[in-house]
C-alpha cells in the first residue's frame, strides 16, 4: 500500500507554494506558481494555479493524489461565507485530495507561528492583514478590511506617485525616480503615468516597487521612502492595536506576530517605528517578527484533519527539513 500524505498550500497574489509531506512530518515535494487570488484573477485561473502547484508537488513526490489523505488551502480571496463554499466545492471536484480544507491565507500565517493556543499576527504581504486565534479555539480574520492600508500594493502605489510629485513639482526629489524608471523600463516619469492610466499597474505590480522602497531609504537614506516606510509601521501597529483591543490580547504574554514579505527585510527603521507607536499605547506588548513560512500552518491544519496534534517542536522539524525543498 503507498503512503498517505498531507498537503499544505499557500495562495495569494504574489505567489502560491505547496508542500506535500508523510504522516510523521517529513517534506516529500513542493510546487510554485504566481497568483491564485480568485479577486484579482479569472476564478478558473486561480484554480489553475492552484492545481499547477499540486501536481508539481505531487510529481517531486513522485505521488499521486490518491495518497494525498488531507490537503489545506490557505488562500488570499478566501474571505466571505459565499468564497469558502465556492472554493471549497471547486477544490473538492479537482480530487486533489480526499479531505480539503479551505482557510484564509492570514489564517495559515498565524498557525504557522501559533500551532496551539491564543494568539494572533498580522501579516505585511500585498495587504495588511490579521488573524486571530483565541484559548478556546475560535478563529478570526480581517478578510475585506485587509484591502485598505500601507501593504505592499498601497506603498508601491504611494512609490510610483512619489515619482510622478517629483516631476510635476508637487512632491521632493527623490530616489525612487531612478529606481523604479529602471524597475519598469521606462524613460521618462511620463511613461510611468501613460502605463498608470492605461491599467498597466495592477496590485503584483505596485506591490514590486515595494522593495524599491527599502532600497531607496537603506542605500540613499532617502527622505521620501523613509516617509512611506514609516507609514507601513504606522499601519500594522494600528492593526496590533485595534485587534488586541477588540479580542482583549494586550498582555505581555500573548503571543503577536508580525510576519510577511514587508518585514521579512530587517529594516530597523520600520522595525522601531513600529514598536514605538504599539508601546506608546500599550507599553507590556510583546511583538515577534517572523519569516516561517505560511505553508507550515497549512500543513498545520492538514495534520490535524487526521487527527494529529502538532506542538512547536514538530513544526521546528518540518521547517527545517522542509529548506532544501527550494
């Protein structure tokens, strides 16, 4: 008899990564592909990625779905009661695996640093996002909420008419302008604008001028992207407080994470700007910057539809095995 798997998968709009691991944690496969975010992409694309990834996975594994016993998705576009029944019966009907699970990609990021007990994070993508995960077990995420604040999309947008300012005399000079004229192989700001207003800059888009950003403030000590940097700050501490205050998790020994591409890069500048305006509020909290990766939850998740409880120790084992995977 071939052995049962689990498959562990996270989706968003900048990417979606699987792993496919046996029973007793160890990584067997893993799959890439770019967006399967069914609001930024056709529903059926999103599926596709989706899909792409498993059977990438799956091929490393040299399995197939058949031994795939219980699978997470932990996807970006998961967000209203309508999304979960949508995907969930999509997800089932491609026969990925015999028991699916659909989760809000926040979820899985939470989960990954979280594997029992309350806490909650807030995760710095292509959004701001949180989750929340409280001592009896019930879940919360921001869904919707997440589509407005300083993530990578609205910074990288901030970026881009940073440079446009600069031009039409509006806004400071900057060092942004050479960067991203570079980053989009453009000329002149102008083309920057004419791409603009033709739809050319979707979300992924502005979302890769985000690193230009950091870039520009840690080579250039440039004062416009320090600005946008601190913005970013201001906007997840907001979230740390507004969430710990609304689920009563300001404690100094709550478990807050804040994880994500944004501070995946150790920039003390948004590292500090961040920590100061949570103790100025709330001076016992804690935080933890993460870079595990949100995969780790999903198989989390997938782990315990078989019943397996998984401590902090098992998970530290999987993310270490799971590095050479790529």
């Amino acid at each position: 008899m071939k052995e049962e798997l689990v498959l562990g998968l996270d989706g968003g709009k900048s990417k979606t990564f699987c792993v496919v691991a046996d029973t007793q944690g160890a990584p067997r496969g893993w799959g890439r592909t770019g967006n399967s975010d069914p609001y930024s992409v056709p529903f059926d694309q999103a599926l596709q990625a989706v899909q792409s990834c498993v059977t990438q996975a799956l091929h490393r594994a040299e399995a197939h779905p058949e031994q795939v016993a219980a699978a997470c998705f932990g996807l970006a576009g998961a967000d209203w009661p309508q999304d979960f029944a949508r995907l969930h019966q999509a997800l089932e009907d491609l026969h990925l695996a015999r028991r699916v699970l659909v989760k809000n990609d926040a979820l899985i990021a939470l989960r990954a640093n979280l594997p029992q007990g309350a806490g909650f994070a807030v995760t710095a993508g292509t959004h701001l996002a949180a989750a929340v995960r409280t001592s009896s077990g019930g879940e919360w995420h921001s869904g919707w909420f997440s589509v407005e604040g300083c993530g990578g999309a609205e910074t990288g947008r901030k970026a881009l008419w940073a440079v446009l300012k600069a031009y039409d005399g509006r806004g400071a000079p900057t060092a942004l302008d050479e960067l991203i004229l570079e980053a989009c192989g453009a000329q002149h700001p102008l083309d920057l604008l004419y791409a603009l207003s033709q739809g050319r800059f979707g979300d992924g888009e502005l979302a890769a001028l985000t690193p230009l950003v950091f870039q520009a403030y840690e080579t250039f000590a440039d004062p416009v992207a320090a600005r946008l940097i601190m913005d970013i700050a201001a906007d997840i501490a907001a979230w740390v407080l507004a969430v710990g205050r609304r689920f009563d998790l300001l404690h100094g020994d709550m478990p807050i994470f804040i994880c994500g591409g944004l501070v995946q890069r150790e920039c003390l500048l948004l590292r500090e700007s961040l920590l100061a305006e949570v103790h100025r509020h709330a001076p016992e909290v804690r935080l933890t910057f993460s870079t595990r990766p949100a995969v780790l939850g999903a198989l989390i998740y997938a782990y315990e539809l078989l019943g397996r409880r998984v401590n902090e120790a098992w998970r530290d084992r999987l993310e270490a095995d799971m590095r050479p995977l790529g």
